[in-house]
C-alpha cells in the first residue's frame, strides 16, 4: 500500500539505512519532502512528487549551449549551476543553441563533463527530474512503449529534459504528459500502451 | 471568556474558512492560491536558481528572497504598488520564518525566490501569505524540515478572539498577535504584536493561537496529500 507523506511527517524510530529525502534528529527519522514513502525491513527512503535537480555523478544529462567563449563553452543543464566545457577536448566546434548529451564526470565548484555528443535537429520538452525514473520504467519498459508506439527517436537526459524526433510528436508528448500528472499511480506502463495505440490507430 | 457570538457568527476560537489550490501557477516550480475568508493570497516559488548580483550570494546555504506584497486593488482604496516600510518588515520576518523550515544548505551559491500576492486584504494577510508559501515551498519539492502553519489571535471588544478580521482589528481595545511555527515540531518561527496587552492575557491568547496553529496544519498536511490521489481512474 502506497503512502503520501509530507515535510516533517515522522517515518520510523527504528534503526534503518536512511535513503534520499529523508533526516534523523534524536534517533528518529523524519520526512524531508512531499513524496511517496519507501519503506522496508532495513531501509527507508521518499520518493519525491516535485522538485528541483540534483546532480550526481555518473548522470546523462541533456545540455543545451548557453554562451561560447575564447576556450570553451558555458552549457546550461537545467540546474542553478552552468557548467564549463574546455574547447581543448572537443574535437569539433559547437555553436551556442546545439543540444548536447553528456556525462557527469565531477561535481566541485564547477561540474565537469565527459563523453559529449551532438544531438541532431529535434524537439526538446522539460520535466520535473524527479519523474525520469517513471519515464524511463523498468528496464526502460516505458521508454521502449514510447519509441515503438510512436516511431520517434528519444533521448532522456536524468536532469528532467527529454530530446525527440518523432512523426507524431502531439501523442508522445501528450503521453509524457500523462506519465508525469499520474506518475504516482500504479499500473500506468498498461494504460499508456493502450492509449498510444487508440491514439495511433484514430490517425 | 465569555461565549458570546462573534459578528460574522463565529464563536471565539473559530477560524476564517480557509481553501487551498495547488500548483495554479504553471510559470512557477510550485504555486498555492490560498482563500482564508476575504483574503485571497497567490504564492509562487522559482528555484533555486542562480543570483544576480553573485556577490550577494552565500557559499554556505541559498539565499532566501520572500517579497510579501499588497495588489493596488486590494484595499478598499487604492494602495500604491511601491513597497513601502511595511511590506518590506513583513518580507524580512517572514523570510527568515520560512528559513529555519527549508533546508537551505543543500543549495549553496543559490537564490530562492518567493513571491506572495495578496489579490485581497481583510486581516491577518501576512499569516495568510506565510501560510501559502510554505505550502507553495512544499508543492516545488523543496526539502523541508516541516511546515510553517500561521493564525493570528488577539482580543477585540474585551473578548479573546482568534483569527480577527478587519471589523475586529480596527476596535478601540484591538490586539493583534501574529504567530507561525514550525510544524509538526511546534517550534515559533514568527512572533509579531500590536497593541496593550497584560502578561496574563499574552499567554491565553498564545495558548489559543497555538491550536488554531494545529488546525491550520491539519489543513495544509490535507491539501498536499489530497493533491496526488493514488486510487482513482487515469485521467487524461
């Protein structure tokens, strides 16, 4: 049974490993945020319904060429923090607008990039971080339903920014759409499968 | 204290109605429109993004930018939209109150910027506004330790009375005790009062301000649950 919890919610008194969005003061665990409660036998964690992006290392993130200067480029990445990319490492120049797809490498004062490639003409939409998770699915269970439901080409970027090239780009994003208000509801891989399908066979 | 009936109907210890929308702003990371009985109070949170000018910010935590502010239409005569010395006392006490709730030092060298309007004035706006912007805070998916529920309580006509309206307020004998804590760790966040008043009487009118504070709570802890139904058909 799922639960909602909010901000200062008391979770558990027990001795537990504390996962993400959660605090301990005298030896209790309390909520940090509005979320779904994880709990159990020896863990506990919330799961966010909303929220800004936090970057870890290791992430794909989606970035976009905010500003080129003499030696590299500044690339926003949907967070607080630009992040700074050397030309020295590029092989080929890139123009302020390009979309790019990169890796975290370092999170310091600034946060280092590795592994950039191009990403060609599409579309990108914006999401909160938080529901990458949902989009994504089990072994990418919904992301495959996405792309074979709707021939297109889709690139999720953990920072909450989703690149596409799609024939029929109004489903697919009213699908993200959909996974996004209902992600906390259970059984929706089955339901967007069966409305991408009525959805293509209306075309 | 006597039982009597208050104007409007209420008895002592009642509160305004009070209605809460979330996520009404679209433009907004998170949003909360707010009706506590004439005042209607719109507060948005954007962030945390980066600050402008950089030296302002601060290496150890986010900054918090909470601007409370009046619409020129909400008074019966017109209010001059520059923010004047009350507006900006009320953003600066009430910016620090809604500090010790977000766990600002997750988001260093960052501004967080709140905003709340008040489309409405009838008394007690700036427990109205706090109220909405800690529910506008947890609706953006900030880490919070709590929230910050706020009742305004005092005395008006010899009658301890929560929750006063502008009829109220403007008695002769007219006490005004604003309070917000920190829930559900009821620790005071906001202490403001005008008006004479004994020691005695201070500590009833707390006593009753802290469970209008509790009711409040119950309210918003409601609103944020009710805004994600688990059971129910897909909509689309």
């Amino acid at each position: 049974m799922k639960k909602i919890v909010v901000p200062g919610d008391f979770l558990t008194d027990e001795r537990k490993k504390l996962g993400s969005n959660v605090y301990l003061k005298e030896n209790k665990v309390y909520s940090s945020v509005l979320g779904i409660l994880s709990e159990s036998n020896d863990y506990v964690s919330v799961i966010p319904l909303n929220g800004p992006y936090v970057p870890q290392i290791g992430d794909a993130v989606i970035g976009i060429i905010k500003l080129e200067m003499s030696n590299g480029y500044i690339i926003d990445i949907n967070m607080a923090l630009d992040c700074f990319f050397p030309k020295s490492l590029l092989k080929k120049s890139l123009q302020v607008g390009d979309v790019i797809f990169a890796r975290i490498k370092e999170i310091s004062d600034f946060i280092d990039l590795e592994n950039i490639n191009l990403l060609p003409k599409g579309r990108i939409i914006d999401v909160p971080s938080v529901k990458i998770p949902r989009i994504i699915g089990k072994n990418d269970s919904m992301l495959n339903i996405l792309k074979k439901n709707t021939a297109s080409n889709v690139v999720v970027g953990k920072n909450g920014w989703i690149w596409y090239f799609s024939k029929s780009p109004l489903v697919l994003e009213k699908a993200i759409d959909l996974i996004v208000k209902n992600s906390q509801k259970s059984n929706l891989t089955n339901f967007i499968d069966d409305y991408l399908k009525k959805q293509i066979k209306r075309k | 204290m006597s039982e009597e009936k208050r104007h409007d109907g209420r008895k002592p210890n009642d509160l305004r109605p009070i209605e809460i929308k979330l996520g009404v702003n679209k433009n907004a990371d998170g949003s909360c429109l707010l009706t506590w009985g004439k005042n209607v109070v719109l507060a948005t949170v954007h962030g945390p993004k980066q600050m402008f000018p950089k030296h302002l910010s601060n290496p150890s935590k986010a900054v918090i930018d909470y601007k409370y502010r009046m619409a020129c239409i909400s008074t019966p005569e017109r209010k001059s939209p520059v923010p004047g010395k009350r507006d900006k006392e009320i953003s600066l006490v009430s910016g620090n109150a809604l500090e010790s709730a977000i766990m600002v030092e997750q988001f260093p060298n960052t501004v967080i910027e709140i905003n709340t309007l008040i489309f409405t004035a009838d008394a007690g706006t700036r427990v109205a506004a706090l109220t909405a912007a800690s529910l506008a805070a947890a609706d953006a998916g900030l880490p919070m330790k709590g929230l910050i529920s706020s009742v305004a309580g005092g005395r008006s006509n010899k009658q301890l009375v929560l929750d006063l309206d502008k009829q109220e307020e403007d008695a002769p004998d007219a006490v005004d005790l604003a309070c917000a804590m920190l829930m559900p760790q009821k620790e005071i966040a906001l202490l403001q009062m005008d008006g004479f008043v004994d020691i005695k009487e201070t500590k009833e009118i707390l006593k009753n301000t802290v469970k209008g504070i509790e009711t409040v709570y119950d309210m918003q802890k409601k609103a944020l649950i009710e805004k994600y139904p688990l059971e129910g058909e897909i909509n689309e």
